[in-house]
C-alpha cells in the first residue's frame, strides 16, 4: 500500500487500465470504514481511501481543530483491510486558494434535518467530494449508509452534474449493543457509551410502533423524541421520511409493505458534548 500526498503523485500512481474505487474519509477510522473499503475492492481492481479534515463542513463552533488525527494507526488499518491508495493531502493540495466556488446541493434535500442544524455543511461536503472525484477520477465511490443524508445529496449531485462515478452505498456496521460505528464515539467515556446505544434503542422503538399500524407518524417522532429527553439526551431531530428524497411520507397505512419499504427513520442527538446520528431502514 502506498502513501501520498499530492495530487501529481497520486495521478501519476493510477494505472489506466484498471477501475478505480475510492472511499472518502476524514481519517481516525473504525471498522465501519473499513467496510467501505472491502466493498470497494468488489467494485473496483484498485481502491483509493482519501483522508482529509475538510474545513469547508465545519461551522466555527465545530470540533474541526479538535477533530483526531491519526494518519499512522488509519494506514495500518487500511492496508489490513486490502487498500491500494491512502491519499491523504494536506489542505493547501485541495484549497491551494481560497475557495469560492462551491457546490450549493437544492435547498429541499440539503437544508432540512442535518442541514438544519448545521447550516452550510452539505454545501462543504459536495464542493470537497466533488474535488476528490476531479482528482481520484474514480469509476466507483463508496459511502455509508449511516450518514444517510449525505449519501442521498452526493448521490443527486452525481446524477445532476452527469458524473462518471457509480455511487455504492454500504449499510451501517454496529456494536453488539446497536450503537452504529462513528469516529466520534471516541469522545464518549465509558458511561456514555454503554448510554449511547440508546439512540439506535429509540429508532427501533418507533419502528415497532410504526409496524403495529400506527400512521400518526408525528407521534412516533414524538414518543421517539421524549424518551432520549427523558434518559438525558438533547435531541436535535426524530424523523420519519420517505428514502428516496427524505421528504415526510403522507399519513398512509403503514401496514401495506410497500410503504413501510420506502421509509426511514433517522435521529440525531447529544449526549454530553458529543453529538451523534442514526438511522433505521423501515
């Protein structure tokens, strides 16, 4: 497995005779990325994971300067996992000026849930993956299906700018106690973790509502909403929406297949300082 920095090096190193698969990362990896790299190479003869901070989706009160680095212990677990590629550049290779041209992802997919609470952060998302497509120039891109939100707007973006990229998208790998992967369980003590499998725990819960017939989908995200405010958490959304374009699903019978089949559940919450996100395929 190679290491590399730049972007001459890194075109320089692609074969052009082979497909070529990437998975974007921000690094300090966990077995979930490296899932996305095993579904890679099933796609893909040579895989490239990238990793880079990005600045441009992190708003001021962020953790981007806190957010760990840990270049050496992610290259071992990568290579491990079969990667070819870690392009890991530093930021003046992907902003070698200011950036002021970004990707602006449509208002109706990228401003509600995440977007809500972070403002801006999907537009920094497709500016730094579409950059990372213009340089990797990838056949295929893996991305996970726990930040679901994200992967929905990257997949429109791909369908709306006529990009030559096939996008995979790869399920959530989680903890025996249900709690999904996510670098920032690292900032969990060990109370808080065993804690934090709740939020997957309150998804579930309403997923058992809605199967029992229940179509007062508000009701649902409510019960969902009071029950991680009752243990201690700060929620900032329960949602219930369609898969296709995360729009809220009419007050249909949910006990017809179909409909259940195209909906899902997703949540996000503080617990403590930490802030983490879950979803839950109906």
């Amino acid at each position: 497995m190679r290491v590399i920095q730049t972007i001459s090096d890194l075109r320089a190193a692609l074969p052009a005779n082979r497909t070529v698969g990437l998975v974007p990362t921000m690094g300090n990896l966990h077995d979930g990325h490296l899932s996305l790299v095993r579904l890679a190479h099933r796609h893909a003869g040579l895989v490239v994971a990238s990793i880079f901070v990005n600045p441009l989706q992190f708003a001021p009160n962020e953790d981007f300067a806190m957010y760990p680095r840990t270049l050496e212990r992610d290259c071992e677990l990568l290579a491990g996992a079969g990667c070819d590629i870690v392009f890991a550049p530093d930021p003046q290779q992907i902003y070698p000026q200011a950036q002021v041209y970004m990707v602006q992802p449509p208002a109706a997919l990228a401003d509600i849930l995440e977007g809500s609470v972070r403002p801006g952060f999907f537009t920094g998302v497709c500016t730094v993956v579409l950059k990372l497509f213009n340089i990797v120039r990838p056949n295929v891109a893996v991305f996970g299906k726990k930040d679901y939100q994200q992967l929905l707007v990257i997949a429109e973006m791909v369908r709306q700018l006529n990009l030559p990229v096939d996008i995979q998208a790869a399920e959530t790998v989680r903890e025996a106690s249900g709690l999904a992967l996510s670098s920032r369980n690292g900032y969990l003590d060990d109370q808080q973790r065993i804690e934090a499998a709740q939020l997957h725990a309150a998804l579930l819960n309403a997923s058992r509502e809605a199967r029992l017939g229940s179509s007062d989908w508000p009701q649902i995200e409510r019960a969902a909403f009071d029950y991680l405010i009752e243990r201690g958490w700060q929620p900032d959304y329960i949602a219930i929406r369609r898969r296709a374009d995360l729009r809220v699903p009419p007050q249909a019978d949910p006990r017809a297949a179909p409909a259940l089949q195209s909906l899902v559940l997703l949540g996000a919450a503080r617990l403590g300082d930490t802030r983490l996100i879950d979803n839950l395929e109906l």
